[in-house]
C-alpha cells in the first residue's frame, strides 16, 4: 500500500511542475486523492460490495469533484490533473501512465449493458474538456486536444482535434511510455484548412490576372 502511495505521488511530481514536495502532492492534489479513493471502492466492487462501492464513491466526488465509477479499471501511473468535472464511467478501462486534465469525460452512447465506455491505452494524453464517448480505443500514446469529442477509434501515436474528433497527425513513436505532455502544441485543422482555401484562391485570382493581360496584349477587343 505505502509502496503505491509512493509512486503516485513521484507521479504527480514528475508530471506537474507546479508540485514541489511530497508533503503538497499528499495534502493538496484532488486527482492524487480521488485514485487513492477509487482504489478503495473498486476493491469493494470487486469483492460483490456494490451498495457501500457506490456510497463511498459518492463521497470520493464530494470531496474531490471527481467521479469514478468503481467499477472502471484503472492502471498504475494514471494522474489526473487538477480534476475538476472529470466523469469515468463504470465500463471504461484505462492503461499505464495515463494523464487527464479537468473536465475530461469518459462516457457511454448506450444503455445497454456491457462494454459501453472507452479504452485509453498506455501513454494518452486527454486534454480539458475533451469527451471521450462510447466503447472505442485510443491507441498508446495518442493526444487528445482541449475540448475534442472522440467518438471513433483511433491508432496508437494520434493527434486528435476538433467536433468530431478528428486524427490531424500521426507522431513518431519514441520508444518510451512517458506521456508527451506538449498537448497544447495541437495542429489547427480549421486553420489550416482555411489557410489551404486561401491559397488556392489567390492562385485563381492570379490566374486570372495572367489571362486577362494576355488578352489584352493581343488587341483583340473582348469588350461586351
């Protein structure tokens, strides 16, 4: 147990450079505390407990802010940042050295039962506010941008952005399951879409230009 609350507190120090000491991390971090508590109420879930899992998940919420369903599957290495508003549903299972900001949702599309909730593998990245819904995968590594609604499954090593989410960019893998935390460093779909519409339209316009002065070059009279 202490060996646990050991490592989940280094985590918490190796990824949140606003942590200066265990002391802090131990009294001040909610996303520390919530796991600490989601332990305790999957054990009792899994052990056929299921009324006191709830209650006490309960009020893991009220002290935290975070809601963790006690019956999802969590990794070692998982660290949710700040925290607030962060819902993982009951079916959704989570790797190694997962990180999610506030506002992170892992959420059903169904209501049936069985598998209904997301996959995170080892290394994602989810970044605030995004939604991740229905029972899909996130492949390792992968970088869910601020504010991003995943519906569908993407390939390890993924960038994706927007409503719907969208995969923009595939990263090189490099080796290690440390979680790339430049998850601000987000392609712009739209603007670069934009950008490319743009473009192709001050190459017409100069096209035309072009044709314009040849025919005016000829002396051919095109007046109307």
């Amino acid at each position: 147990m202490f060996s646990t609350i050991r490592n989940d507190i280094q985590v918490a120090l190796d990824r949140d450079p606003a942590a200066r000491n265990w002391l802090e991390v131990l009294l001040c971090y909610a996303g520390v505390h919530a796991i600490w508590g989601y332990r305790i109420t999957h054990w009792f879930w899994e052990h056929g407990l299921k009324l006191i899992a709830r209650w006490l998940a309960q009020i893991n919420r009220f002290f935290t802010g975070i809601e963790i369903h006690p019956g999802a599957k969590i990794s070692e290495g998982m660290f949710i940042d700040h925290g607030m508003g962060v819902v993982i549903g009951e079916t959704a299972e989570i790797g190694k050295n997962v990180t999610l900001y506030h506002g992170v949702t892992l959420g059903g599309v169904s209501l049936k039962k069985g598998k209904r909730h997301p996959t995170l593998e080892e290394g994602v990245v989810v970044g605030a506010g995004a939604q991740i819904l229905g029972a899909i995968t996130l492949g390792e590594c992968s970088r869910v941008g601020a504010n991003a609604v995943v519906v569908e499954s993407v390939p390890r090593d993924s960038v994706v952005v927007g409503v719907p989410g969208k995969v923009v960019e595939h990263k090189a893998h490099k080796g290690s399951m440390v979680p790339d935390l430049d998850h601000n460093k987000m392609p712009d779909a739209l603007g670069n879409s934009l950008a490319n519409v743009i473009r192709r339209l001050e190459a017409i316009e100069k096209r035309f230009e072009q044709e314009e002065k040849t025919l005016m070059n000829s002396g051919e009279d095109w007046s109307i």
